[in-house]
C-alpha cells in the first residue's frame, strides 16, 4: 500500500445511519475521506456514493465484523482510520437492571468495540500507521444515576482504549477516546429501560425525575457536528491526545472539577444537577 499523499485515505465508521455516526460519516466524506459506514440493516443504493458507502455489519457478530472488515480491504485497497461509534443506552437502577440486561449493553459498547478492533489492528499493523478512535462518553469519566451499566460500559471503554494505545504505539497506531456530552440524537427515542423499572416502586419517581431532566437535556442540546470536526481534527493529527471532551461547557467541566474537588462535594454537585 502506498503512503503517497495522493491515495484517498479510507476510514471505517461503525453506527452510521443515524446520530453521531452519521454526521461524523458526512463530514469526513465532505473533506476528501472514503468512508464506509456500517449499519446492522440493510443498505439502499440511495445511501452510496463515490466517497460514502453503506455496509452491513453487526458489532455483535464476529462473523459479520470479519467479514465487512475484509470487503472494505478488498474494495478500498487500505484503511486508514477506524470510528468505533456503534453503541445503545439501557436506563434503569443498577438493582432492577437484569444480568441479560447488563449483559446486552455491555455487548454493543464494549465487545462490539472489542470486535472492531481485533478485525482491523492486523491491517493499521501491516501499514504501519492509523487511528481509531472510540466515542465513549462524559458517562465514562462520571457514572450517571440510572444509566449505571451504560457507564460502566464506557469505564470500560476508556480502560481497554487507555491499553491499546500503550500497546499500539510502537506500530504508529494512535488510539484516540472522545467523550461527548448531551446532542441532539436519537437516542432519546431508542433509550431502552429496563424492564423491572415498570413494577419496582422503590426507585420509580427518583427515576422518573431523572429520566426526564436527561430527556430534556438531550432535546436542547446542540446537533453533534462539533463532534464530527473534532474527529476530522483527530484523524488529520500525526499526534493526538489520549482523549478529548466535547459538549457544552456545564458539562465538560465535570472532566477538570472530578479530579479537583473533594468526593463528596463532587457527589452533591452530581446529584443537584440530575434531580436527586
């Protein structure tokens, strides 16, 4: 494969049919990228371009990661950049969140991610240089009431990405976490809740509160394209930083006032701020 500035750079984009994924899709593909962006359904011929096209694949099927993985080798000739973005939210109290329930958000964010990864390092290996980048989460660096596994598929996240970037380093590999706040995306709408939230009254009114003030937060918030220019900037930076907050500023500050504030002033500051 050839390193000649002339070769259109190729990067695979996970989740991209909606949100984030889509938007980020987009705007790489506006600034000279070839992007290929994966979706669990199926893709139309109205989804495809030169420079975007659609691809089937399911972050929790290895078989499916494979084998997208290889098509866009066999097509492209190279990859460049990997956007690990697929990704659900499960709401509900950690008590009332089921073991199949953990297990399902746990899948998409972590192992899916997992899958991605251990499909296309060989490749960023052989060339030699690359990026991948995780979309994680300001849920990964505070764990949120209610959303208690989506965060700790997040913690999760920022611990195997802190890894990989110390083992990949050596073969020009930069590993890259972005941790956006509250967009406006869909996933309001596709949030599942878990389903003893429904029957178990000892959380369901600090739950509904909560539920709401995060649902309002999200309506209100910005569109994520300050997430998609932050990710064009990372995939053009010959050396990025282990990670990168984006979102509004009453929200990103939590990353700085974590580390400064004593625990339990943190705590109380968390729990204003989501109705509890």
């Amino acid at each position: 494969m050839t390193d000649s500035q002339s070769v259109q750079k190729v990067v695979l984009i996970t989740g991209a049919s909606s949100g984030i994924g889509q938007v980020c899709a987009e705007h790489l593909a506006r600034n000279g990228w070839r992007v290929f962006g994966t979706t669990r359904g199926a893709v139309s011929a109205a989804s495809t371009s030169a420079q975007l096209e659609m691809v089937t694949m399911d972050v929790e099927d290895e078989a499916s990661v494979r084998r997208c993985v290889d098509a866009i080798v066999a097509r492209a000739g190279r990859l460049d950049a990997v956007v690990n973005n697929a990704g659900i939210s499960i709401m509900g109290s950690v008590e009332d969140t089921s073991i199949e329930e953990a297990k399902a958000q746990l899948e998409t964010n972590f192992f899916g991610v997992l899958r991605v990864c251990r499909a296309t390092l060989p490749i960023l290996r052989r060339q030699g240089r690359g990026h991948i980048v995780n979309i994680s989460s300001l849920a990964g660096i505070i764990g949120l009431p209610f959303s208690g596994l989506y965060s700790a598929s997040k913690f999760a996240l920022e611990g195997v990405s802190e890894s990989l970037r110390m083992e990949c380093r050596a073969f020009g590999i930069h590993v890259v976490l972005v941790e956006p706040g509250d967009f406006r995306t869909q996933i309001t709408a596709r949030r599942r809740t878990v389903q003893a939230a429904e029957t178990n009254n000892a959380y369901r009114e600090a739950f509904a509160r909560c539920k709401l003030k995060q649902d309002q937060d999200e309506a209100n918030a910005q569109s994520p394209e300050a997430v998609a220019r932050l990710v064009g900037r990372i995939l053009s930076d010959p050396n990025p930083r282990t990670r990168y907050a984006v979102g509004m500023f009453t929200q990103t500050m939590v990353v700085p006032l974590k580390r400064i504030l004593p625990q339990r002033v943190f705590e109380w500051m968390a729990r204003q701020a989501f109705g509890m």
